[in-house]
C-alpha cells in the first residue's frame, strides 16, 4: 500500500505564527516543508500575500528573523521546494472573505491533503452546511481544514 505524502496549502496566519516561533506548530510544519518532509502547494497569489503581510509594521516587529532579507531567504527556500499548481480555470467565490480565495482554489487545483490555518472562517469549511461549505467540500472532498497543531498531533499518530 502506498501512502500518499501530506500536501499542504498553509494559510498566511500559519505562515505570520512561523515566522514569530519556529518550535510553534506552524514553524514545525514550515521547517519540515523546506526540509521536503511535507509538501508545499503555493501560487503566485499566496506566495505575494506572504511577503506582503509579513512586511507589515506590526508583524515585522513580532518576527523571530531581524530583517527582511531573512524573510526572503526563507520565502525563496519555500518556494524552491514547492509545487506550483496549474491554476487555470479554478475558481471558486468565496463571499465571507474573499481574500482567502486563493487559498481555497489553490488546495483544489494541487489536490491538498490539508489547509493548515487558525481562521474560524475557513475552519468552518470543513464543517458546518452553508452552501459555501457543501461546495467546497464538494469541489476539495479530498481536502481536510485543520489548526496546525492538529495537524501535527495527527501526523504524530
């Protein structure tokens, strides 16, 4: 039997905890992401959204790497080791909050295992029966939306 490796999309509120922890969940689950031991789905889109919050004022001061070019020599490792999925024709509304549409499309065009986040909204996906969640369930059956510690905690049964 074959087990199909984890394959990732990291929302930017798993990517922002990293940066300010790496021992923290989400900073485990991006250092085994550049080492190779989990996939990484990124997009142009999402890798853009990175850079552009973890330039923020308020972030940069929470940040455990000093200056911006750590950040981007992390951001280039991430996207050297990641898988850039065709994204073409993938779409999909997301009214609540249309800024995590690139998240969502992206775990559906790579086939994403999982969407690591902490945001309630996107949780929600995975669980409650709005029109929106049985959709995307519909369109991403194959992927789970969980907190970064579950996930490792999952990962470590």
């Amino acid at each position: 039997m074959t087990i199909r490796p984890a394959r990732l999309v990291l929302d930017t509120n798993t990517m922002v905890r990293a940066f300010y922890n790496w021992d923290s969940p989400s900073g485990i689950i991006v250092k085994q992401c550049q080492s190779h031991a989990l996939r990484l789905m990124l997009s142009s889109a999402v890798l853009a959204e990175y850079r552009k919050v973890l330039r923020y004022d308020r972030i940069a001061t929470l940040r455990a790497l000093e200056t911006q070019d750590a950040v981007e020599d992390v951001l280039d490792r991430l996207r050297y080791v990641s898988e850039f999925p065709f994204l073409t024709g993938v779409r999909f509304e997301y009214a609540r909050d249309s800024t995590d549409e690139k998240f969502i499309e992206l775990a559906i065009a790579g086939k994403a295992t999982h969407l690591i986040t902490r945001d309630k909204d996107l949780l929600s996906l995975g669980r409650d029966f709005s029109e929106v969640a049985k959709r995307f369930r519909h369109r991403a059956a194959f992927t789970r939306i969980i907190r970064p510690e579950q996930f490792l905690a999952e990962r470590n049964n």
